[in-house]
C-alpha cells in the first residue's frame, strides 16, 4: 500500500511548485514593505518599520541558498523530546541555508545520507521534499522539507 503522504505542518511548503518547479517552502509577504516570513505570518506584519495596512500573500521561497552553519545530531536530546527510547537513536545532520533572493536563514535537516562531512560554510543547497517519518497503522508518511548539495540527484 502506498502511504499518503502528509505535511508535517500544513501550508508551509508545496510539494507541486508553482509552474512545475517541484518541491518549494511558502511563506508570506507583506504587500506594503515587501517583508518576507516563514514560517509564514498570515496574522500582521511583524516589520516595525512597516508603513502598515499590507495584506500578507502566499509566496514560494527560493528554491536554493547557500549554507550558513551546521551541525549534526548524535545523541538523543533529554525530555520533553519526544522519541521511543527502545529504538535506536539515528544521527541527523541540521543545517542553516540563507536563502538566494529572501537572504533569510531557514533550518532543516539535510537529505538522508549527508552528513556534516559533506558540508562546507557557503556551499550551495537546494531545498526537496522528504519523509520525516512513516505510520504503518495509518498509511501515513510525515512529509517535510530537507537539504541536499545542489546539483544532487538523490
Ligand atoms: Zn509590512
């Protein structure tokens, strides 16, 4: 059976792209100074320079951007983190992309198999989707957004 695949959190990614493009987070912009959000603030505009009266529109975010920091996680973190402690822990790699064009700096977990070994500070990534993790009771697979090297064909 083919899971069905689920955001995370509703509405701050698309897994089908404006225009084909694929896989790209949404956030917000402010139509009365053109400031930018995500996770997307649909509320007010949290600019306080803003001139104010702008109306918050969806937008897709670059696709690539190009790595400020990262680290990996090897051990597992202490409550109120929620993870069965039966199962064994499995390392993860977080990353901090600034966006091309946003030049907003987003958080994520890289494509499975990238570790911190394959990351420099300034590399450029692309941002795909990815499974953070699969009920078998329900038939549902936790989409989510992740980074890889640009250019990969993971
Ligand atoms: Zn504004």
């Amino acid at each position: 059976m083919e899971s069905a695949r689920t955001p995370v959190v509703s509405g701050w990614f698309t897994e089908d792209g404006p225009d084909g493009a694929g896989f790209r987070l949404l956030g917000t912009r402010c139509s009365a100074c053109a400031a930018v959000f995500f996770p997307r603030e649909d509320a007010y505009c949290r600019n306080p320079h803003c001139p104010g009266d702008g109306l918050l529109a969806e937008v897709p975010l670059s696709p690539r951007g190009r790595v400020w920091s990262f680290t990996d996680g090897r051990y597992r973190p202490p409550a109120p983190y929620v993870s069965d402690p039966d199962a064994p822990w499995e390392p993860y790699t977080l990353v901090a992309v600034e966006l091309e064009a946003e030049g907003m700096v987003v958080l994520g977990q890289t494509v499975p198999g990238v570790t911190v070994a394959d990351l420099a500070v300034g590399m450029e990534v692309e941002v795909v989707g990815g499974v953070l993790n699969e009920d078998p009771q329900t038939g549902t697979a936790w989409t989510t957004w992740r980074f890889r090297p640009a250019g990969g064909s993971a």
